[in-house]
C-alpha cells in the first residue's frame, strides 16, 4: 500500500498560519491597520491550502480504498 501526501502544502499552509499570527502580534503592538489586512489575507489564504490538501488527501485516500 502506497500513501502520498503533498508535504509541500502542508509546510505552506501552516507557514502561512504562523505568519498570520506573526501579524495580528504586529497589529496589536503598533495599533497599524496594515498589520489587520496583512493578518486576515494570510490567515484566509493559510486555511485554503490546508483545507485544499486535506480534500487531495482525503480523495486519495478514497481512490485507494476501492482498489480493495
């Protein structure tokens, strides 16, 4: 049984969490709204790749399910 998982999505999608959080950190030290944007564009775009990832996953999974 062979199982793949796109190691590549999952580094960039929790990257892109930890950045998020790095920003709302930033926002709530300097008050600037440009933190805020940058937090809610890369916690949206986090939360797309791991949830795109986890659909791949889940499909790949179910391919080699019927293979039984």
């Amino acid at each position: 049984m062979e199982f793949s998982k796109n190691y590549g999505q999952i580094i960039i999608g929790y990257g892109l969490l930890s950045i998020g959080i790095t920003f709302l950190m930033l926002f709530l030290q300097t008050g600037g709204i440009f933190w805020i944007i940058l937090t809610s564009l890369t916690i949206v775009g986090a939360i797309w790749v791991i949830r795109k990832e986890r659909q791949e996953r889940k499909k790949y999974n179910s391919d080699n399910d019927c293979e039984f």
